[in-house]
C-alpha cells in the first residue's frame, strides 16, 4: 500500500523529467482503472468490498496527481508567455 501512496510523486517526477503529460495520463486513465483493480485484486483476500476500498484510494490519487500536473502545465505556459517579447 505504501508503494500506491507514492504514485503522484512518481507521476510527477516522470513529468518533470519529459516522460509523461496530463494529457498522456488522461488518455490512459481506462487502462489505470483496470489496472488499479487488478492490483486490488491480487493485493487483497477474495472479496469485492476490500478489492473495492483497495482501489478507490489508488484511484483518486491518480486523479489527484492528473490535476497537480494540469496545474503545473498551465503555470509553465503562463511564465513561458510571460518571457516572450
């Protein structure tokens, strides 16, 4: 669970360095949602209500981390706008 609470830090690291984009994220957020409940799956015993509290964590951080990076893109636009002549 600990490496699931990292996720926005890992996202946003990976933003900082070129790999990812809101926008990538964004489009493979259906792929995440899969994947969460896959990982809630294999994480938790076989039953759907913890499977389910599992992922609803895993789930609203990645949207929290989707939403850090929309703000950080839109803030490098407005300094970038800013400098240019």
């Amino acid at each position: 669970m600990a490496a699931v609470a990292q996720l926005p830090v890992i996202m946003i690291g990976l933003h900082s360095v070129g790999i990812g984009s809101a926008a990538m994220y964004s489009k493979y957020r259906r792929h995440y949602i899969v994947g969460a409940f896959i990982v809630a799956a294999i994480i938790t015993p076989p039953e759907p209500v913890s499977q389910v509290l599992m992922a609803i964590p895993m789930l609203v951080l990645y949207e929290v981390a989707v939403l850090i990076l929309r703000v950080r893109e839109r803030r490098k636009k407005a300094s970038a706008k800013q400098e240019a002549p």
